[in-house]
C-alpha cells in the first residue's frame, strides 16, 4: 500500500514537471518567434525611408502617396502586439503597394537600380516575414492549445501561463487592390 503511495507520488511530481517544463519550453519558443518577427520588422522599417526618398526624387509631387507610406511606417513602428503590430502592418503593406503601384506609372524609376534593389530587398524581407509570421502562429497555437487541454491547464493556471495573441493582418488594405489616382491636380 505504502509502495503504492509512493508511486502514486513520484507519478504525479512528474508528470507536473515534465507539464510546466513543455509549458516553459513553449513560451521561450512563442517569446523567441516574436523577437524574429521583430528583426525582420526593423529591417522592414529601415528601407521604406530609402524607397521614399527614391521615389521622391522621381515623383516628388505624388506628396500623398509618399506622406501615406511615412506615416504608415512610424505607427507600425509604434505598434504594440501582436494584434496591434498585425493592423499597423495591414496599413504599411497597403501603402507601400500603393508606392509601388506608383512607380509603374514612371519608367525611368523603374529603371534605376538602387530602386530595383530596394524593392527586390523588400520582397525578400516580405518573405522572410512571411515566414516568420507562420512559425509563430504556430508556435503560439501549440501554446495556446497546452494551456488549454486537461490536464496541463491545471499546471498552467499555478504557473499562471497566459494565452498569446496570434499575429493576424485584419486590416481591409491587407486584402485591396492598391487603387493609385494620376490626375493632373497638384504637380
């Protein structure tokens, strides 16, 4: 009976440790998917000024287009979340399809090297994002779901693990067709 006991014992010691330490690994994992995502941000962030200032020199009068694109890069900068980074995000790649839906408008743009290599740059962070924003909705949903399955949700309420935030684009400019106007007012 005693034997029994102990067993009993040792079981269930083990099974909470071998529980908080997945619930652990899982959150360093989640912790450690978001901090990719924020790399590829950064570098996302720092070539919009470059293509700006690029476009600007060939279509410096499209003032709105580029204003768009400026101030849709400081507020995903600001953003905080992964819901709150996903909008920012939306309203980013809105316009800076936007910018590049303008650049078609000027072929000697679309000439200049240093713009091709700016835009071919941005295509491979895109992709890598991309990635990235895939492996942490993954990493997430693994924990989210941990938390949630008996009998782990008994050791993540005394852990006190909290549910992630999945990373999700919801903004309506995610899903557009960039619309560009030329009209001949403002040149």
């Amino acid at each position: 009976m005693l034997i029994a006991l102990v067993v009993i014992v040792v079981g269930l010691v083990l099974f909470l440790i071998t529980a908080y330490n997945g619930l652990v690994r899982l959150k360093i994992q989640c912790d450690n998917a978001w901090a990719d995502i924020d790399v590829q941000l950064k570098r996302r962030y720092d070539l919009v000024p470059n293509l700006v200032e690029t476009v600007k020199g060939y279509a410096g009068h499209e003032r709105g287009t580029l204003e768009a694109v400026v101030a849709a890069r400081n507020q995903a900068m600001t953003a905080q979340g992964p819901a709150a980074k996903g909008e920012a995000e939306g309203m980013l790649t809105g316009a800076l399809r936007q910018l590049f839906a303008l650049a078609e408008a000027y072929p000697q743009l679309r000439a200049v090297e240093s713009f091709t290599q700016l835009q071919n740059t941005l295509n491979e962070i895109e992709d890598t994002l991309q990635n990235a924003r895939r492996y942490y909705n993954a990493v997430v949903r693994d924990y989210n779901t941990k938390i949630e399955q008996f009998p782990s949700n008994l050791v993540a309420g005394m852990g006190n693990f909290k549910e992630r935030e999945f990373f999700q684009v919801s903004t309506p400019a995610e899903r557009e067709v960039p619309k560009v106007s030329f009209s001949s007012t403002g040149a």
